[in-house]
C-alpha cells in the first residue's frame, strides 16, 4: 500500500497547494500539442505543395492518429500497472523524435514517416495526462482541470497558426516542426517536479489525493493488473486498416474493395479496445465514447480543409489561413470556461448536445459556402461556431468517462476515449481524403469533404442523446 504523495486541502483549486505544480506541469504539454496541431495544419498545404505530395496530404494527418491508436493502448495498460509517469515521460521523447524526423524531412514520405512516430508518442501522452488527472485530482475539480487544458490552446491558437505561416514564408517550413521540439525541455522541466508527486493510486479512491491512503493499480485481490499484448495487437491492426483505407485512393482497381475491407477490419479491432456497446450507442459510458469519435471525425474531417480550402481557392497566404484555425480554437478555449463556471447547473448530456448541434452548423456553413463560392468569412465564423461546440461538450465527455470509471479502469476507459478521439479522426481523414481526390475540380473535392463530415456530424446529433444514463 502507497498512499499518494499529494495530499488534498479542503477547498483547494487547481492553481493551489498541492496541485499547483501538476496543474502547470500537465498544461504545459497540452500547450506543446496544441502548438504543433494548430502549426503544423497551417503549414501542411505549403508541405504538399513543395514536396509534390498532394496524394499524401490526408495520410499526413490520418496517420498520426492511427498511429495514436497503439500508443494509447499501451500508455493505458501501462497506467493501469505502475501509475502514468513512465508512460508520460516516454510518450514525450517519442513525439520529440517524430517531430524531428518530419523537420528534417526532404520528400513527402519522409514528412509522413515523422508524423507516425510523432503520432505514437503524442496518443500515449494524452492518455497518460487523463490518468494523471484522475491519480491527483479529486472528481470535484475534474471539470477545472479539463477547463484548463482547453485554456492552455488559447496561446498557441493566437500566435501558433500566425507564426507558423509566418516561418513558412520568411524561412521554411522545416522549422515550423523543429521549432515545436525546442519547446519539449521546457515542458519537460516544468512537468518533472510535478510527477515526483504522482502515484499509481487514483483522486477518488485508492492512494487518493484526499489523503485517504491506496494501493497500486489492482485487481481487488491486490494484484498487477497484467500486460495486454492481446489489445496492443488489435490497436496495432486498427492502424494498419486506417493507413491501408488512405493507401486505397491511389488503386484505381481494387481500391473501393481495399477501402471497404479496412473500414470493416478497423471497426472490428476497435471492439476489444473500447467498452462494450460502444459501436451499437448504448446508454452511459459506451455512448460517451462512441459520441467522442464521431464529434472527432466531424470536426476535424472538416477542420485540415480549411486552410487549404482558403490558400487553393480564396488565394490567401499560410498566414492568413491559419487565422481561421485561430478564431475556432479561442471559441473552444471561451465554451470550455463557461461549461466549468456553470458546473452543475449545466448538465453534462446537455451540454454534449448542444455542442453537437454547434458542430454540425459550422460545417454547414463550410459546406454552403464551398457548393454557392459565398465569401471565405462565412466559414470562417462558422468555424468560431464549431470550436465553441467542441469546447463546451469536449470536457463534459472527459468527465463524465472519469466518473464512470473504477481505479482498475481509468487507464482502459481513458485509453478508449482517446482511442475513440484518435480513430474516429483518423477514418474521417481517410475517407475526406479518398473523396477530396475522386473528383476532377476543386470546387467538387472540397464540397464532397464537407458533405461527408456534415453526416458524420449529424450522426453525431442523433446519438448525443444516449450519453445520459
């Protein structure tokens, strides 16, 4: 038995004793992802163009995410058996290491390659933080921390799309990718003295931040929970399906049978990895992670087209097309305030269903301008909609996984949140990009991308509510 080394103090807030220095710490990272998502998706057109890789624009972001997948896996296993700071310290080296791959990086493939290994790290690291909230901070301050790491986008989202397009043009966009892993030793050393304080108990229960003593992460007999292999295998064969769904589009042939084969095999290999009834919408914790996926497919489906939507056929500079992204992630930052302020007075299923409905109007609003040429602005505003959808249910289905969750499972439930998050986006990417490249003209590519994330979108809404239980 190890009782935690963070002891809570009646009525501390997140930015007190003792949870100052994981509060700082874990947002820091969050700042560092923020950063490189919101840059690297503005600079990714620029990246396409001059490497020739407009075939692989989509496999730039979809493969991240499905890479994402088995890094989640085994941070959540990991988690469950020694406590989440291995898996967090090690999650971060590995993302440093694919973004150095990609800032090197000299033809598309390369780029590509970087952002698998790139994705591996930052899947684990997201999942290893969840753990690290639910280890150290008691359920009531829940919603505060999830607030906080939406807060933590509001910098990058000012200044990361602006910079980014800014490096492209006055230097290259090589340093947009080797700048983001400068920024690793900061957040390291920030992040280093928080986890001293960090044991494999949990806030609400065993080795509690409540000061309520605990154990290790256990079965309730006491002992390890055991290595998943089994699982890892399967996240490995979701990713494969993913990558294969994006390699289909240049089969001329055996292309639609090579899609429809990966979709059926990626959802297949999702079954061990998320709760049971996930994939049939049952109420409670299986809906909130399937709800999870399908706002991730939408949203970001939709979001990576922007800026090229914008540089291809509005003419505007990297610069400037990353300031959409700007507008949506201050939008999610703001949502994701109020959601906390308001506290119980907003419920969590209202809130994810309101968010819903936000989402699918904004890429509405894409999709109509793209089909009738309306000004760049319309989607533009529509997309400070969309971020603020996300920001008001995006915490609500973080805390709601954590409520529903034992101590034995907070790493598997948080690991398929995530897994859900990352998969959704990832099938999304592939078939946008699949339907971005079936067509012959710019204006029906970009319109088919926003069709199809409308639908997903739209599932979205019809299935919200089931997140109740």
């Amino acid at each position: 038995m190890r009782e935690s080394a963070v002891s809570a103090r009646p009525g501390a807030g997140i930015l007190q004793r003792p949870y100052l220095l994981v509060t700082v710490g874990a947002c820091a990272l969050v700042f560092l992802a923020a950063f490189e998502s919101l840059a690297v998706t503005t600079v990714m057109p620029v990246v396409s163009r001059e490497l020739g890789g407009a075939s692989l624009y989509a496999l730039a972001f979809a493969g991240p995410l499905a890479t994402g997948v088995i890094g989640m896996v085994g941070a959540g296993n990991w988690s469950d058996r020694r406590g989440p700071v291995g898996p967090l310290l090690s999650s971060v080296a590995v993302f440093a290491l694919g973004l150095l791959v990609a800032g090197t990086a000299g033809t598309m493939w390369a780029v590509v390659a970087g952002r698998l290994v790139q994705g591996l790290g930052g899947g684990a690291m997201t999942v290893a933080l969840y753990v690290v909230v639910a280890r150290v901070y008691p359920a009531v301050l829940h919603p505060k921390i999830f607030a906080a790491f939406s807060a933590a986008w509001v910098i990058p989202s000012l200044v990361g799309p602006f910079a980014a397009g800014l490096v492209a043009q006055l230097a290259s966009w090589h340093w947009v990718f080797l700048g983001v892993v400068v920024l690793v030793l900061p957040a390291l050393a920030m992040l280093l003295p928080a986890l001293r304080g960090v044991r494999s108990g949990n806030a609400n229960g065993n080795g509690s931040a409540d000061g309520s003593g605990g154990g290790t992460a256990s079965d309730p007999a006491g002992s390890p929970v055991p290595w998943a292999p089994g699982r890892l295998a399967w996240a490995a064969l979701a990713a494969l399906a993913v990558l294969g769904l994006n390699l289909s589009s240049g089969l001329s042939v055996a292309g639609p049978l090579l899609a429809g084969a990966a979709v059926v095999i990626a959802l297949l290999a999702v079954r061990p990895l998320v709760p049971r009834g996930t994939l049939t919408a049952r109420r409670g914790l299986p809906s909130v992670i399937l709800i999870r996926g399908l706002v991730a497919a939408g949203f970001f489906g939709a979001e990576v087209y922007l800026p090229y939507l914008l540089v291809e056929r509005y003419a505007f500079s990297p610069t400037f097309a990353g300031l959409t992204l700007t507008g949506g992630a201050l939008a999610w930052a703001a949502a994701s305030g109020v959601q906390s302020r308001l506290g119980g007075r907003l419920g969590s299923p209202v809130a994810v269903r309101i968010g819903s409905v936000m989402v699918l109007l904004a890429i509405a609003l894409a999709l109509v301008t793209t089909a009738l040429g309306w000004p760049a602005a319309v989607a533009i505003a529509g997309w400070v909609l969309a971020g603020g959808g996300m920001g008001l249910m995006y915490p609500r289905l973080s805390v709601m996984t954590l409520a529903l969750s034992t101590p034995d499972t907070e790493g598997f439930n948080s690991s398929a949140m995530s897994i859900s998050d990352s998969l959704g986006g990832a099938l999304s990417l592939a078939a946008t990009g699949i339907v971005f490249t079936a067509f012959t003209t710019t204006a029906a590519s970009f319109t088919g991308v926003f069709v199809l994330t409308a639908v997903i979108a739209a599932a979205a809404v019809a299935l919200a509510p089931r997140v109740a239980h």
